[in-house]
C-alpha cells in the first residue's frame, strides 16, 4: 500500500512540474482561445406572455328603472358592434338612486378583424371676416359646396364672430392614411354640432345628424342634445375611429396661394379672387374659398385649395405645388412684356403646366414678368409610392 501511495504522489508532482514549465499568462492569443459565451448581465429578455386588453365603455346616462338601463345597454351593444367595434357584453350598474351601464370592448384588435373607419373630422376656416352677414353666408355656403365638389363629407358649416365682424368655419371629413400594422387602436370621438333654441328643436335634430354621419362613411354611436356656453342648445354625435402609432395622416391639407395682381379697391380684389377659383379646378387643385389682403396701400387676394398629401420614409410632400417662372428677359415696353407673357403662358399650358396667375412688373426701359403655374408630383420623373 506504501508502495501505491508513493507512485501515486511521483505522478501528481511530475505532472505539477511540467504545468509549470509550459503555462505563462498571456501567451495565448485570442484566436487560440476557446469562444466564451455572451452572459447577460440581467439575464434573459423578459418574455411577454400572450392575451389581450379589455376596456370599458361609460356613459353619463342614467335611469330611473334597472329595465330601461338593460334596454339602453342592448341598444349600445348593437350600435358599437355596426360601428366595427368588438364588444364583449355588458353590465347594469347602480349609481345613486338610479341605473347606468358598462359595456367591456376590444380597444387593440388584430388588423383582419372588423374595424371602425380611419377618418378625421377637420374645420376648415379662412380667417377672413366679413362685415355683412349676408356675404359671410355666401361664402360659407360656396365653401362647403367646393368641399363636396372635392368629394369630402361636410358635417356642418356656421358662422361664429370676429369683433364685430363675421367669420366661417366648415366641419369636413378625410381619410386618415394609417400605415398598415398588425394592430389597431379603437378611439372614441365625439362631434358638436348645429345651434338651436330650444333642447327639443336639437332633439328632433338627432336623427338627420346620425343620418348625416352614416352619408359620411362614419357609424354613429348615439346622438344627443347638450347646452352650449351661450345657453342655446346643439346635437353632439358620438362615433368611433380607427387609429394606430402612425397618427395622424390626412389624404389631404389645405394650401394657399398668394396671387401676384394687384387692386385699388378691396371689391375689385374680391371679385378677381372669385373669378379665379375655376382655373385651380381646371389644374387639378380643387378650390376651397378666396379670401381680400392687403398689398401695400393695395389689395390682393389669395386661394385655398386641397392637395394630396403623399407619405414617405421621409416625411411628407404635396401632390401638387404652385411654383413661379421668372423671366430672365427685359423689354423696353410694358406692351412687348405683356406678349412675351402670353406667349409664355400658352406655352406652359401646352406643355401641361396650367397658368394660375402672372404680373407685369418694372419701369419704362426695364420690365420683366413672372408667372405662377401648376406642377404635380411625379410630373417630371417618377412619383414614388405611398407608404
């Protein structure tokens, strides 16, 4: 056994010895080294386990008798299922003395589910004010006919005060171009409307407003009346959208063109603002209103119109733009620069680039002019697509 030991021992030293003779600290490089597996130092990614969130829809509505809450719960249901809406059932609840109702939604569904719409309710308004009603009303009314022209919904137009003055503003509906995702969010809106004297005028109101939402391509939830500030009454619409992190992304904006003539009375600039809405219908640029500014000690007009918006990795850009030519020529006489303009303008038309508006400028000897014109995206090369 002595014997064992000892031969066992003779081998533990020798195989010491020769470690110690080969092994020295860093003389390995590290492609000699053996990989090392990554550690993190939290350990793994937390991993998120599947389900969905369920949220609750409220009303302010309340009932005398727990029946009627039962009632006005059945009907919710169904008005939020036709609005694309994945419900889940319902409750009657107490609240005080009487009987509300809770109504659990799907407020994330998956992008092959049903889905309420993806439209935004914008106001439009010029900011011009007028000093007689009777042209406020005018021009609110040939607004919301160029927005219908244009094919967008109109909820509603009014007029509301400027000072003394009178302004306009028009309710519209637009396509909100969402990326496409997976998921989608469900989001409650609700939209204020009309101005009546009485709360049962804006009551029997409710039903052409629901109508009105349906023309518009939007379910509506319920309707109501509700008190304004200035005690009158108004129909306020509740309706459902469809959104996600995307945002906001309108299918159009409102652009405005600042029109190079020039006037000595603020009629005269009116009446040209007027005249010359159907030439941007012609160029594709659907007109919207005009409105009178100040040039100097003179008077001009500008015009709003809708273009496309096209959405890219980088940002935004119009479907359409105004841009100005600027000859590089000068004449002797207004005359001849007035001929070198027509003759430009026509040129420019024939080449597909409709004229919007021009000027003459300078003095005897020296007068050059410039003309603004119509260019679409893509017009020159090819549009890139929409994301």
């Amino acid at each position: 056994m002595f014997k064992t030991a000892a031969a066992v021992l003779s081998v533990i030293i020798f195989s010491t010895l020769s470690f110690a003779g080969s092994f020295e600290l860093g003389s390995y490089s590290a492609g000699d080294l053996p990989p090392v597996p990554y550690v993190q130092p939290h350990g793994p990614a937390p991993v998120t386990p599947p389900g969905v969130t369920i949220a609750n829809y409220t009303t302010e509505e309340e009932f005398t008798f727990e029946s009627e809450a039962e009632e006005a719960l059945n009907a919710r249901v169904a008005a939020l299922r036709a609005a694309g809406v994945t419900t889940l059932g319902g409750r009657v609840t107490e609240r005080g003395n009487d009987y509300t109702f809770v109504i659990e939604y799907l407020p994330s569904v998956k992008g092959d589910a049903a889905l309420p719409p993806a439209v935004l309710v914008e106001t439009y308004r010029n900011g011009e004010a007028y000093w007689l009603t009777k042209e406020a009303e005018e021009a609110m009314r040939a607004a919301a006919a160029n927005f219908r022209a244009a094919r967008l919904a109109v909820l509603g137009s009014y007029l509301y005060d400027v000072g003394n003055d009178e302004a306009f503003a028009v309710d519209y509906v637009v396509k909100n171009l969402l990326r496409p995702s997976r998921e989608y969010a469900v989001k409650f809106d609700k939209y204020t409307g009309g101005k009546f004297t009485f709360e049962r005028e804006a009551e029997e109101a409710v039903p052409s407003y629901l109508a009105l939402f349906k023309r518009a391509g939007l379910t509506a939830i319920r309707g109501r009346a509700v008190r304004r500030p200035d005690r009158d009454y108004s129909v306020e619409v509740e309706y459902a959208v469809r959104t996600n992190a995307s945002g906001r992304r309108p299918q159009y904006a409102v652009v405005r063109y600042d029109a190079r003539e020039t006037f000595a009375f603020d009629k005269e600039a009116a009446k040209a603002g007027r005249a010359a809405l159907p030439a941007f219908a012609r160029a594709g640029l659907p007109p919207l209103s005009s409105v009178v500014r100040p040039a100097g000690r003179d008077y001009s007009y500008a015009v709003d119109f809708l273009v496309g918006n096209i959405y890219q990795q980088g940002g935004v850009i119009p479907s359409a733009a105004v841009q100005t030519y600027q000859a590089s020529e000068t004449f002797t006489f207004e005359r001849e620069a007035e001929e070198a303009l027509a003759a430009k303008a026509a040129a420019f038309s024939a080449a597909g680039l409709p004229v919007l508006g021009s000027a003459v400028t300078g003095s005897l000897g020296s007068y050059t002019y410039a003309l603004d014109y119509a260019a679409k995206a893509g017009q020159n090369g090819p549009a890139q697509p929409p994301l």
